[in-house]
DNA sequence: TTTTAATATAATGCC
DNA sequence: GGCATTATATTAAT
C-alpha cells in the first residue's frame, strides 16, 4: 500500500524519469499503466490513430473523396453536407423555439429531413455557435459606441 | 419529474407543433430554450464578456469564476486554455508512461510546463476520453470486418 | 471574401 | 474517474 503511494512520488515517476525513458516504437515500456490496452491491444500502439471517426456509410449519394489527399491528413474528412432550403428552414424554426433540441427530438427531424442524425447535431452546435458569434459582434459594438461617446463627452469637457 | 423526461417527445417539442406556431418578428415565442438570451441579458450580459479567447500567454490570472449555472448556461466558464506545442509534447509523453498520474505527478507537470494543477488533470481525463474512443472505433472496425467476411463465406456457401 | 459543415479538444455536470 | 455534452477554435469547402 504504502509503496503503492509512494510510487508517484518517487524517481520512477518523476518528469526527469519519464522525459528520459526510452520507449520502444509500439510504446512499449515498463510500468505501463493503461489498463484497458492491455493484452488485446498488444503490437499496435493506437494512441495516436488518427483515422476518420466516421465509420459510417453515408447513405446517400457519396463522393468518397471529395479533396485530393496530398498529405494523407484529412483524407477522412467527411465531404460537406449541402442542405436544402427546406431542410434549413425547418432547422430553424425549430432552433428558434430549442435551440438545443433532445437526442428523440433530433432524430424526429433527421427522419422527417432524410439526414442522419449526428448531422443535425451538429448543424445545432454551429447554429449555437452562429448566434453566439452574433450576439458577441452586438455587444462588442454597443460597448465601442459607448467608449466613442465617452471620448466624445471627453473632448467636451477640454474644451 | 416524469414531464420533464417526456418533454422532449411530447407534444410541445415535436416538429409539428414547434412548425405550427406562431412566433413575432422577435422570435419570442412560449417554450423559447435560449437560457443565454433570457432577462439577464438585456443591457449587458456578462456572459460573453469574457473578452477576446486568444489574447491571454496564459491562464496565469485565473478567472475564478468557475461556472454559475443559472439555469443550464455557465455564465462564467473558464476560458478556453491554449496548451503550447511544446506543452502538449510533455504531456503526450508522460501520458505514454503513466496515463493516471497522481496528484504528486500532475503537481510536478504544473511546475514545469507553467500550468494549473487543475488544467493537467483535465488535460489527462480528456486525453484518456480519447484513447477510450479510438480504442472502441478500433474494435467496432474489426467487427465490422468480421462481420463482413462473415457474410462473403455466406454468399461462398450459397454459390 | 464570406459563410458554414466538419473537426479537434478544453471545460462542465452528472453519475 | 467515466461519460455525455457543451463551448470554442480552426480548417476547409463553397
């Protein structure tokens, strides 16, 4: 118990320790602590795999590249979605009454719009993110036109 | 208790109601989820005061407003933090080694890399948030594989 | 150039 | 601590 405290503590586990451990390239190394990737994850180091973590089959009509991978970085990068006016327009009149719509009260539109319904998460998220943008650009003018009025009032008084 | 859980996929937030109503210029409208655009923020809201994202070196001077919850919204949450390459760099490899380090560790990390104990271990539970989630993307490609030659070896047998 | 879908990840809240 | 979700920042396609 005791050494079990005391471990992190110790040399072993110090900065220095670790910055000077030598791991092999699996990543390999004693005192490994990760339990889950033990035993059936051996020989492959997933840490960093960065593939598209999209699986999915997209069910409708795919290009399946859609950018010329060049560096084989966003090569997974799921092709924009172009939605239609109607599909919007239902988006947000539903945005305008909840804006944070309920995992059965997407896929009720994901089955009336014929999306997926991760898409509509996230058309949600940036719709948020959109009017967040927008009341940030609001304030920030209100807050400048005071601070005009004020030099103004400021000048004023120099006068 | 019971409506709220119903709220969602009862009537008043399925699409046709929220399509059939009737809301002003404004947008108002019963039922409006916006928390962010309720009461307080007529006038000035300092929900979003928390000034430009980016402009901060570092975290040094805390906000510590950790979040008010009014009703579903942080009216102060935590600027995002900017971790430095060279930050992340450490980390990643201290995460190689030892992916739940204790508080002596993440103390020691801190000192080090100019950061708050707090946002190392936030840095871990989120970095181990994604092992977790390449690891089961990892799995669910395998079965899907595996499912896969499942079906040729059908197709196979039926020939 | 502007808008926005997609992505990555820091921060929260609930268990 | 896991997990789901959100906010935020950035990238890329339009």
């Amino acid at each position: 118990m005791a050494s079990a405290v005391a471990a992190d503590s110790r040399s072993t586990f110090s900065i220095d320790r670790i910055l000077g451990l030598d791991l092999d390239p699996a990543g390999n190394c004693l005192n490994l602590h990760r339990p889950w990737t033990e035993k059936e994850n051996r020989g492959n180091s997933l840490c960093f795999i960065q593939q598209h973590p999209h699986p999915h089959p997209h069910p409708h009509p795919h290009p399946q590249l859609t950018h010329r991978p060049t560096s084989n970085w966003y090569v997974g990068r799921r092709p924009r979605t172009a939605f239609t006016n109607s599909q919007v327009s239902v988006l947000e009149t539903v945005f305008q009454v909840n804006c944070y719509p309920g995992i059965q009260l997407r896929e009720q539109l994901a089955g009336r719009l014929d999306l997926d319904e991760d898409r509509i998460q996230i058309w949600f998220q940036n719709r948020r993110a959109k009017l967040r943008r927008s009341l940030r650009e609001t304030r920030l003018r209100l807050v400048q036109t005071a601070v005009a009025d004020l030099g103004v009032i400021g000048d004023e008084s120099h006068r």
